[in-house]
C-alpha cells in the first residue's frame, strides 16, 4: 500500500467504487451499513486520513467563539452546546468553554476573559446581565444572549438575545394550573433578589393569580445565602421540604425549573405524599427527563436547538457582517406529562393511600 | 473617582476595610453575606476592574487544552467538564471543546482536529481509541483518556488513562444482583460489536453468571443501525420493550448506564409493571436523578470529581515535565438505592396490583 493512503485504495480494498467510500466516509444515509462499517474499518485499518486542507485554509488559530455558561452543571444547556459546537464548527471557528458560577457577574466575568483570549464572538448561556447601559456599549466583543436575560429597563438596541418571554410562558404555566381549578398555588422560587429569569418568571405567576382574583400567593424562595445552585434537583428538595414543614396549604406547586420540580416530587414521594393524586407539579424547561419520570412531569418546553442555533447565527451576522444587535423571542410549548390533576375531579381517600406505598420515609437524601 | 478604580476606592465607598473588599472579591467564606452583596455591587456601580496581570502573563493566546467529549447530549460528562474548567483554568490554559458522535473513531478525529488547533495537549472524554499501537505511537500531543478505554492488547506504556476497571464494576453489579436472590437477570447491553466499556460491562456481567453457575445470559444488545445514542434514556425505553415484548422471563435488569435504566423503569412503568416488586432495575455512573427518580435508582457511583482532577494532573505532568504516561484505576461505589428488592422476600399479588396505580398505558412516549 503507498501512502498517504487515499479512498481509491480504500474502494480497491473494499470492492467497493470510489463515490460509496467517499458517501460513507461522509456519513450520507444512502449507504447500506454494513457497507459503511466495512469502509469505515477499512479506512482505519490502512490508516487513512482525511483530506482537510480546505478545512484548514478556513480555520486559524485565533478564531473562536466564547461560550459562557452558566453553571455547567446544569445539564439543561447540554442541548445548546451541542448545536453551538456543530454551527461554529461549520463556521471554521473553534468554540472556547467558559463556566460561571451562579453568584457571578456575568458581563464582568467576560470582560476579563475575553480580554485575555480574545475571542471573535460570544455567547452567554443563561445568566444575568446587570451592568449599566454605559457599560454594555464599552463592551468591544459582538455577542449575543441566549436563554438569559438584560434588565427590562435597558435599551434593546444595545445588544442581541434569544429567549422566551419568561414572564408571558410563566403566566400560561400559572394559569394552566388555575383552569384545571387550582387556586392554592405554591411557587418554589429563585432568590427574592433575583432580576432574571426567577424575577420574569416570579412576575408571571404573580399576573395569572391577580388575572384570576386570585389574592394569596404561597412563595418559598431560595435564600441569599444559599449556596447549593437555585435551579438544581437538591435544591427543590430543600425547598419543597421547607413548605412542607410549614404545613401551607396547596394543591399545586410550580416549580421554575424541570430539576426543582423533580426535587420537589421527591419531597413530596419521602412526606408520604402523591403527585398528582395529592399534590399537582409542573416544572419549566421541557428536559427529557420529563418523559421518563414516574408521573411524567408537567412543563413548559423551551425550544433548545432553535435557540441555539439562531444564537449562533446571530452572533455571525454581527462578526461577519457588522450588522446591528437583534432580539429574538421564541415561542415555549405547554407539555401537559402527568404530575398535574384537574382538582374538581374528587379522587377518593382510599385511592390515594394506595398510592403511597413503597415511599419509605427513612430513605432521606443524604 | 479617579480611574482605574481600585479596592481603596471600594472601600471608602462601602465604609468596610480594604481587607474584606479584597476577600469579599475573591470569594472568602468569612465575609459576611450582606456586606459581600454590597461590596459586590459597589464594585460594579463603580466600574471596577480586577488587576488580572498576574494571570495575564501566564495566559498566551494558544495555550489550550483541547477536551473531546464523546456525544455532548449525555450529561453524565458534566460533572467531568464541571471539574476541567477550573483545574486547567488553574493552569492558566484554555478549554477547547469539541465533539465526536458515537460513531465516530476518536483518535482519528483528533488527529485532523488537533493538527488544525494545536493545543498543548488533549483529554479524551469517554469514548474508545481502537487504532493500532503504531498509529498510537505516532500520535503527537500528550493525551489521556478519561472515563474512556484502549482495547486491552494494547501496550499501557503508550498511554495515560483515568477510568474504573469496568469488567470488575460490572462484576460486582451482577453479583449483588445474585447475592439478592437474582438468577434471571437481563442485561440492556451496548452494540454486540461494541468494544469499549459497553464490551467490558458485558464481560463482567458473564463474569460474574459463570462464577454463580448461572448458565442462561439475558442480554438485549442495542442494533449496530441504532441511531439513537446507545447511553440514552430513549435507547434504554425501546430496548426494555422489546425484551417484554419477546415475554422473556426475568426478575432483574441490569442497564449499562443510568440513562438506559431510567428508559427501562418507564417502559416496564407504561407494561403497567412495578419497580422493584415485578422486576429490579440497576443502572451504572451514579448520576444525581437516581437519588430523585422513584424508586431512588440503584446504581454504581463512578467518581466524576476524581477521575476528571486526576486526567487534568496526569496531563499537565506530561506537558510540564514530559513525565511518562501512567495509567490510573479508580474504585466505583454500590448504591443500593430503593430498585432492587430482595427476590426471597415474597410479596403478595395484592400488594403488587395497588402499585401499579396511575401508570396508565396510554401514555406511551413520543
């Protein structure tokens, strides 16, 4: 075998014509797949390699984009990353990982960042942005706000976003629970100080309560102090537990997260208590998990890939073509699941014992 | 105020010390949380810039890792990437991340990708090197493999790698299957071609039948055409419902990873069967939903932290000190959780019927 080894030789190995090694190596579907694993071994076996000097010629160094999550941990944004790798990569960018924590300033974070590495581009996933306007216009980065939110009162001239109206999705899920004749209402909330996402979505549940005549809120929000992330399983534990011991009254909980929401039903399972024959939830996100959990959770469905990639183009409009900022808002979609129950439906006592075994109340988390 | 600011300024301006604005700025635990919001948000309204120099000179703009993470969508990485950022930002290196599919031969990935990007070295995130000790050998940047695997007739002095010993881990899941009582037990296993930690965790698996004299194997491989991730929930739905479907006779499930248990649990849920009484379920990695899922998931808890902080060391001593490759095992921990029962415990039919409640089977996946 001569080298560098090229498909010709893979084809001839194979007995194969040159354009199926060539369809399969570029994983078109139209190859039969023992066909494509037998060329795809066949390629690795003569050690073959791809020919991607026109790859090269597009890509240098320097050409990044800046992707700043926030909180990696939350594998919500798992789904974001995913399609932002794929349209920078088409783009001939490299995409740099950048993590903040809950706690931090995001536009601050970056400035120090994006100074050191100078990326072409950035991109903020979730998080807050809470600098003046004087501040946002000396920023020298294109970049572009997705699933995260500016203060209402700065001009959306100033820069780009994709995002829900997290208020107007949060008032549907409220009243969603309100025309399936709930009224006591509890909301596990992000921090009181909040002014993103847990301030848009805390104001949401406010206006369908008040839209109904509806004039006692329940609220437990997720204190200052603490330290555990707000929009995590463990902290719907914590939260769910609270509301529980101060023995509120309510029938439904909505939680601002799919992962509070999933905290909060453990609670609720280790209290002895059922969803949704006892207690209603809906969560906010649309995770997968939600298909998968027993009941199947409630929740709002962000539309994850389209935000991602109009992000993506977005920002490259503005580095490509230095066009002005856009706002983009997307449309969320009610997932109805299992964990909410039309209350004027009476289920009898009996019925909801039974459905309380095997919820070991010694099985605390630890 | 006279620009730039500095933690004087701060100071004066929040009447505190220059000591605890400067501990309140980098995040020390002894600071008061009141007066580290205030301090926070002066140095904000102030325009406050952190003196990064330091950092600076230790940053040039190439100076990366570059982090291969296979199949992004299965968040089980996160807790890995989670821990990378901050140890090679500790370094003061840059995380490049990149994404290969399942399908995809990682080294030859990286080859082309790293020879475009030349990072100072490569962390493979999960995912199967299966080229030739040649190729190996001829492979420029220092790399290690965590959480992943080389076939085993490779020689280990070509490579640095961090994982558990997956036949052993998976041994040891098997057994305490058998050690409750178990002799029917179902594997959801990974392609039969599979030759990665998917082959490893079926070794084990008979491993451990062959030593308990258990001669019938009950394995559901996912088809080499799958086109769904073979560590996704969904993956683990249609596997669970083709083994019901062909009525095998079994009492346990042993899923290759939590994501596939979690898809079993909601299948034998939608067949209208009861996690543990019908059948026990079993997953492997040791994610956090197994604590909230119900039943609480048993599991085997890999240990994410450790393993991604020792990839990050081991990489870093060959790129510093050119020091040798090492491979490092680490050992997984049993999480019974609350999925697997006893199977000499009887319990009666009527017991088993009332937990069947609200898993109606008309709400089959989408």
């Amino acid at each position: 075998m001569s080298y560098p080894v090229t498909i010709k030789d893979i084809a001839k190995f194979c007995n194969v014509g040159v354009s199926t090694v060539s369809r399969a190596l570029n994983k078109h579907s139209d190859v039969n797949p023992n066909t494509r694993n037998k060329i795809t071994a066949a390629a690795i076996e003569l050690g073959y390699i791809p020919n991607n000097n026109a790859r090269n010629l597009r890509k240098t160094a320097n050409k990044s984009i800046m992707v700043i999550v926030k909180g990696i941990r939350n594998s919500f944004f798992n789904r974001f990353i995913h399609v932002l790798v794929e349209e920078i990569d088409k783009k001939g960018y490299s995409l740099l990982l950048e993590v903040t924590d809950e706690t931090k300033n995001d536009l601050q974070f970056a400035i120090t960042t994006a100074n050191e590495k100078k990326p072409a581009g950035i991109i903020f996933l979730g998080g807050n942005i809470f600098h003046s306007e004087k501040e946002i216009k000396s920023f020298q980065f294109p970049f572009v706000l997705c699933s995260g939110q500016m203060p209402s009162d700065i001009d959306k001239s100033l820069y780009s976003a994709v995002s829900l109206d997290d208020r107007e999705e949060s008032r549907k899920i409220t009243n969603y629970l309100i025309q399936m004749g709930h009224k006591k209402i509890a909301l596990l909330a992000a921090d009181i100080n909040d002014i993103g996402v847990g301030k848009l979505r805390l104001e949401g549940y406010l206006d369908a309560l008040t839209q109904a005549g509806i004039k006692t809120p329940i609220i437990n929000y997720t204190p200052n102090e603490e330290t555990i992330p707000t929009f995590s399983m463990e902290n719907g534990y914590i939260r769910m537990k609270e509301l529980l011991e101060k023995k509120h009254d309510f029938t439904a909980v909505y939680a601002l997260s799919d992962t509070i929401a999933i905290g909060a039903c453990r609670a609720l399972f280790d209290h002895g208590l059922c969803v949704p024959v006892d207690v209603s939830v809906i969560g906010f996100d649309g995770r997968d998990i939600c298909n998968y959990y027993s009941p199947r959770l409630a929740t709002l469905i962000q539309p994850a890939d389209d935000m991602a990639r109009n992000s993506a183009e977005i920002l490259f409009e503005q580095i490509e073509q230095q066009s002005s900022h856009k706002i983009i808002t997307l449309n969320g979609i009610l997932e109805y699941g299992e964990s909410v129950r039309p209350l004027y439906n009476k289920i009898s006592k009996a019925t909801s014992q039974t459905q309380k075994l095997n919820k070991n109340p010694k099985n605390k988390l630890k």
